[in-house]
C-alpha cells in the first residue's frame, strides 16, 4: 500500500475518502458531470522534499452519480487502489 499514491476508500454506497499523496500544494474541487462525480485537483509547481498526505471526504447523495472521475491538473488520472474500510 505504500506505494499507491491515489487510493479510494470507501465506507458505504454514499461516503467515500479520496488519499492522495503529493509533494506540491493541492487545491480541490468537485463537481457533477452527467452520471460522474468529477473530482479535480491542482498541484502547485513548488515542490517538498517529503510527499504530504492529503485526504477529502466525499459524500454522495445523488444516486445517479455512480462513478467517480479523477482528473490531476486537469488531466484524466487512474486510481491506484479502491479498498472498503
């Protein structure tokens, strides 16, 4: 697991943890598209020696948003692991 940088987890069908680990700075930001929960992160361009843990709380209350979309300053990005907690 140590070398998953973007994990998912997720505690029921509504609530699930996104952990990412970065270097940079991380700005976030979500939003409905069609069926998808997009979630978009930006990364500042000054960079630490250690990568910081950064972890968002999502919440779904739409059940039509049935995937979740991860995009990394702006572009389209797999996630390493999905565990349920």
């Amino acid at each position: 697991m140590a070398n998953d940088k973007i994990q998912l987890l997720y505690e029921d069908d509504s609530t699930y943890y996104l952990v990412y680990y970065s270097k940079g700075n991380v700005l976030a930001s979500i939003a409905a598209e069609e069926n998808s929960q997009v979630i978009q992160l930006k990364e500042g361009s000054e960079q630490r020696k250690e990568a910081q843990l950064y972890v968002y709380k999502i919440i779904t209350k739409d059940p039509e948003l049935d995937t979740i979309v991860l995009r990394i300053n702006g572009e389209s990005t797999p996630i390493d692991r999905v565990t349920s907690i």
